[in-house]
C-alpha cells in the first residue's frame, strides 16, 4: 500500500477557487481541488490560512470557507517551533519580515514534515531561491527536505 503525499496548501490556492478575474488559474485549481477532494492526499494547513480567508470579504471569504469545508485537512496552530523555523528563513536571507506569513506557511509544512507545499504565490514561494533557502532550512532546523510545487507542475500531465 502506497503511503499518501503529504501536502501543505498556502492560502493561495483557496483563495483561486474563487478568482474571477484569472479564470485560467480558476480552473486549473478546480483541477486541483478535485484531486484533493478525493482523498489522495493527506491536505494540512495552518492557523495563518485561516487568519488570512478571515480577512476577505464578507461573500468572497463564505464562499472560501464554504471550499475549505469539502475536505479533510489537519490544520497546525502556530507555536514556538514554526515561528522559530519562520524566523531562521528570514535569518538566511530567503525572504524578508514583511512577508513572515509566507515564512510561517512553510514552517508550518515543514515542522509538520509535509512531502510538498502547493501554491500560486511565485514571488515569495515557489521560486529557486525560496525552494532551494527552504532545503537548506529544512536540513538546519533538523528536518527533512520539501519540495515546492505551483498547482500545474504539481499535477504534472494528469488530467484524471
């Protein structure tokens, strides 16, 4: 028996469920979410995902929860340890304090040792030096490495 992906989703990913004005990126991540939805994969996220849905607007962040409602995930409240990697990402250079939410996405899924964090957010995470600063992170804070994927290269060719 194969031993299911675990994966991080960042806010980014529910927020383009509902994403009007990139109806391209809308569906791909519906493609996304439906994969999801099936249970092949163990979903965590984390208390700043939940933090920052709640800030949206009132229809926009119904709709959001109303998705996040559709599947089984493990959702991590942020302690001492996550804001300890967060910090050590900021510390390497890897990103800056204004963006320490992402930092705290990724040090959530990697104290939860996630296999993948799946996001749309190429600025600050899915790029080459915020996928490589991450491994180099991961092994300092005595964790294994994860990989960083956009929703499309992390579907690959499945159109199932």
């Amino acid at each position: 028996m194969n031993k299911k992906l675990k994966i991080y989703l960042d806010t980014s990913i529910i927020s383009y469920l509902d994403q009007q004005d990139t109806p391209e990126r809308m569906a791909d991540t519906h493609k996304l979410w439906k994969k999801v939805k099936s249970d092949k994969y163990d979903v965590v996220t984390s208390s700043v995902m939940i933090r920052e849905l709640s800030k949206c607007e009132e229809n926009k962040k119904k709709i959001l929860f109303n998705y996040l409602s559709q599947i089984e995930f493990a959702r991590v409240e942020i302690n001492d340890e996550i804001e300890k990697i967060a910090t050590r990402i900021i510390d390497c250079g890897i990103l800056t304090q204004k963006s320490f939410d992402d930092c705290l996405h990724i040090a959530a899924a990697i104290f939860t040792e996630c296999d993948l964090i799946v996001s749309w957010n190429f600025k600050h995470i899915v790029n080459i030096k915020t996928i490589e600063g991450v491994k180099y992170v991961s092994a300092l804070s005595g964790h294994r490495a994860i990989s960083i994927y956009d929703p499309l290269t992390f579907m690959g060719g499945d159109d199932e």
